[in-house]
C-alpha cells in the first residue's frame, strides 16, 4: 500500500494526490494536522533520507521559529521540532513498499511505483 503523508491544504500535496489518482494508483493520505505523526516513523525516516532533507527550511513555518531553535540542528534536534511543527516536514512524503520519497516528481514517481 502507498501513503502519502503532507497536510491537506498544500499544494504540492494536491498535486502529488491528483497525480496518483490520474494514474490510478490506490494509496492512502496521512495528514500530519489530523492524524498525527509516530516518532519511531518519523525517525525511521530520518534514518533512511537525513533530517536534512525532510527539514524545510525555506518554510514559513522555520522563518516563525525563534533563532534559538534554529541552532545546533542535528537528527535528535530535528526530530523535535519536526514533531512540535509538522509544517516543518518537506512534503509530501510517500511510502511505496521500501522506497522513500520526499517531495513530488512525477519522474521519481513513476520509477518507484513502476510506471514507467
């Protein structure tokens, strides 16, 4: 099963879910807003991709954060502030099996959902 996981007013996030419909690929959406976010995922994550990517730092979010939270960044950090501001998340997130993707690309979707 593929999940999709961002906040459902963005609109990469849009994109990305009209993309997967349009392609017909059954997946489920997980809005960080509403249905939370599991630290041991979120770590998983970070494991797999580094905090730096899942960090946006161009966000509104980062540029409200006070400059003492903005220091000494690293994975345990970054897993704090990510749970405390899930707007921080670069988005979306997508789940396909073992792969792991962290913003949309219709190319990169293809290739890990096998549409090529």
């Amino acid at each position: 099963m593929v999940t999709l996981y961002g906040i459902a007013n963005c609109d990469t996030i849009r994109k990305a879910r009209k993309w997967l419909a349009a392609h017909d690929v059954e997946h489920r959406f997980h809005d960080f807003r509403k249905d939370g976010l599991e630290r041991d995922r979120l770590a998983g994550w970070i494991d797999t991709v580094g905090w730096e990517m899942l960090l946006n730092k161009r966000s509104t979010t980062w540029r409200r954060l006070d400059d003492a939270d903005k220091q000494e960044i690293d994975a345990a950090r970054a897993i704090e502030l990510l749970l405390a501001h899930p707007a921080l998340i670069k988005r979306p997130v997508l789940e396909a099996g073992n792969r792991l993707l962290v913003g949309f690309d219709e190319q990169r979707y293809r290739d890990a959902l096998g549409l090529a």
